[in-house]
C-alpha cells in the first residue's frame, strides 16, 4: 500500500489531468461528430442555427438559471436574439430528443420540503 501511494504521490496533478484529457477526448471525438450532426439536423428542422437552437436550449432548460451570451459582430448578435422567437417551438418532445442527444441530462434534484 505505501508504494502505491508513492506512486500516486509522484504524479503531478497536471499529468493526471492531462491523462484524464487524453482519455476523455477517445472516447467521446467520435460520438462528438455524431452529436454535432443530429444537433445539426434538429436546428434544421426547426429553421434556426444550431448556435440558436443552443441558446433556445438554455432558455427552456429548467436547470439554468441564467443566459449570457457575447458577440463579436452586431450580426451576431442579432442572429443570437432569434433564439428568443425558438424558444416557443421547443416543444416538451423536442426537448427530450436534444436530452437523447445530448445525454447529459442530470438527474432531478430531491426536494426535500415537498416529502
């Protein structure tokens, strides 16, 4: 047991994050490509960007409490303002496809006042 946590000790916490990098980047670069696509084609069904389709995302979300967005051009910032407009058309139905998609939906949190 002392050796190990030599061993451990040894490690900088810069090598185990970047080691914790290099894993996490494997196995998620291909599924990345896959969600990109359906984000993608989800937005274009819904006749928006899917930077729009992202911050419409946030705004339904129960689970975020505020938006800030940044621009770099006024262009974009008026395309970012649409997404108030697509907010609407997420659809209960639509929102849980972008959780199937997305698969990072967290788990609801216990309220304890309600039990």
């Amino acid at each position: 047991m002392g050796q190990s946590r030599h061993s451990l000790d040894s490690l900088s916490k810069t090598t185990l994050s970047l080691i914790g990098y290099v894993w996490a980047s494997t196995v998620t670069k291909a599924d990345k490509s896959e969600q990109r696509s359906k984000k993608s084609t989800l937005a274009h069904r819904l006749n928006c960007s899917p930077a729009q389709l992202a911050i419409a995302w946030c705004l339904a979300h129960p689970h975020v409490t505020s938006v800030i967005l940044g621009a770099s051009t006024p262009a974009q910032a008026a395309e970012n303002a649409q997404a108030l407009k697509l907010r609407s058309l997420l659809t209960t139905e639509i929102m849980h496809e972008l959780d199937q998609i997305l698969a990072n939906k967290p788990e609801d949190v216990f309220d304890f006042r309600k039990s």
